[in-house]
C-alpha cells in the first residue's frame, strides 16, 4: 500500500470509495471540483493501481481541515487511515500549516480512537449536526515542528 496525492484521473475511483465507505459520500462531480482547488490537500492509498482509500482535507493560512477520510470497506483495520493522516500532516506542514482541524461522529468509536491516538483532542461539539441526528465532535491538532514526535 502507498499513499500518493490525488490527481483528476483518481476522481472515479474516490467517489467509488465515498459511495462504499461514507454516510454522506461525496459526488464525482464534487471530487473534481475540489481536485482542482488551490486550498486543497487530496490524498489516495492505492493497492496495487486501485484507490482503497482516500483522505480530502484544506490547507488555508496556517489552518488545515479534514473534510473526509475513508477506506474501502476490504481495506479497512490495516492502517491506511492513519497513513493518509500522516501523509496530511506532511502536506499541511509544507504549506506551512500548524493546526488542523476535523468533524466526527459522536458515535464513530474506530475513527475517534485513531484519531485519539494521533494527538487530536475534543475542542466542541455540534448538535445534532449529522442526518441521523448525532453530534458532531469537532477535534483539533497542533502540528508540532519537525523532527518532534506526537503520542
């Protein structure tokens, strides 16, 4: 597995994956918009020559958001998510971000745990932000400088 930055041919393949890994998956359309702006940070994990996961994300001044991560659902537990997270923050250093920021699910256990274990840390909450009427959890992470470890 090898995570890389998203380019328009990667498109389909990330709708692909939005449509099987994502509650509110993003439409092609949407991908390739966003593909092609100049605030954003588009990763794939590939296997092979397939995309199994994705993470979309901005980078604007010097903060950086996570607007969606996900893997295939055969490609999961095999840390793609924490490599895609980890290849965001290179992204995000470079553009000279030092903290980012990120929504989850209240209910999202896996992804709250990783995201944990990565040094993000409850910062808010939006009620009733998701269309089954769960919280959002707004989580934040300070970039440290280079050469400095995380938890």
């Amino acid at each position: 597995m090898q995570v890389q930055p998203a380019t328009d041919a990667d498109a389909a393949e990330i709708a692909a994956t939005e449509a099987a890994a994502a509650a509110s998956p993003w439409s092609r359309s949407a991908i390739e918009a966003f593909l092609d702006a100049p605030h954003a940070v588009a990763l794939v994990a590939r296997d092979g020559n397939e995309v199994v996961g994705h993470l979309l994300a901005t980078a604007v001044a010097d903060e950086g958001e996570v607007l969606t991560v996900a893997v295939r659902p055969a490609a999961r537990r095999r840390g793609l998510a924490r490599a895609l997270l980890d290849a965001a923050e290179e992204a995000w250093r470079a553009r000279g971000v030092r903290s980012a920021w990120l929504e989850v699910h209240e209910r999202n256990g896996p992804a709250r745990a990783l995201y944990a274990s990565l040094g993000w840390t409850e910062a808010g909450r939006r009620r009733a932000y998701y269309a089954d009427g769960g919280d959002a959890l707004v989580l934040e992470r300070g970039l440290p400088p280079e050469g400095i470890s995380r938890p």
